[in-house]
C-alpha cells in the first residue's frame, strides 16, 4: 500500500537540513533498496518535503515518519501521513 508523507519545515529547516540531509538519506536508504521509495524530494518554494512509500501499514508508514532524522531533528516542525492511491501514471496492476 502506498503512503504519502508531508514534512513541513519549521522556522530554521532550510538551515538545519544542510546539517542534517545525510542522515535523512541514509534513513531511506535501505527502504530505497527494497524499491519501497517512490519519489521523495523538497518543494522547492522551501515549505518542506514529499515522500510517497510503499509499507504494510498505516502504523508502519507513521513509524517511518516520526523516526526520520528531519524529524527528531527539527527539520519537519509537523508531519502529515496519508494512505494514497495512485492513479495516475497507470500501471498493469489493478
């Protein structure tokens, strides 16, 4: 199932994520490996970032949220998960 996270910066992101962007990548790296990244990548009006995730679970996609280093850094000041059917670009599953 598929998963949309919202990390909206807080007062200092845009300074904090210069410190902090190696551990958030390294934080999706192994879900990256599995094929479970989407598409992850800042807005670039600097009002945070979008991760689109494959997990099992609603509480899973929220763990991985919650745990990523832009968040118990500061970065992401509020975290929205959603679940998230795609729609468009069609794909041969159904």
């Amino acid at each position: 199932m598929k998963f949309v996270i919202i990390g909206f910066d807080g007062p200092e992101g845009q300074a904090k994520r210069k410190i902090h962007r190696s551990a958030h990548l390294a934080s999706l790296e192994p879900l990256n490996r599995e094929g479970k990244v989407i598409m992850a990548g800042p807005f670039t009006d600097q009002a945070g970032s979008l991760i689109i995730i494959e997990a099992d679970s609603l509480e899973e996609a929220k763990r991985i949220a919650h745990n990523d280093p832009y968040t118990l850094q500061g970065i992401f000041e509020r975290v929205e998960v959603h679940p998230f059917q795609q729609v468009l670009p069609s794909s041969l599953q159904t």
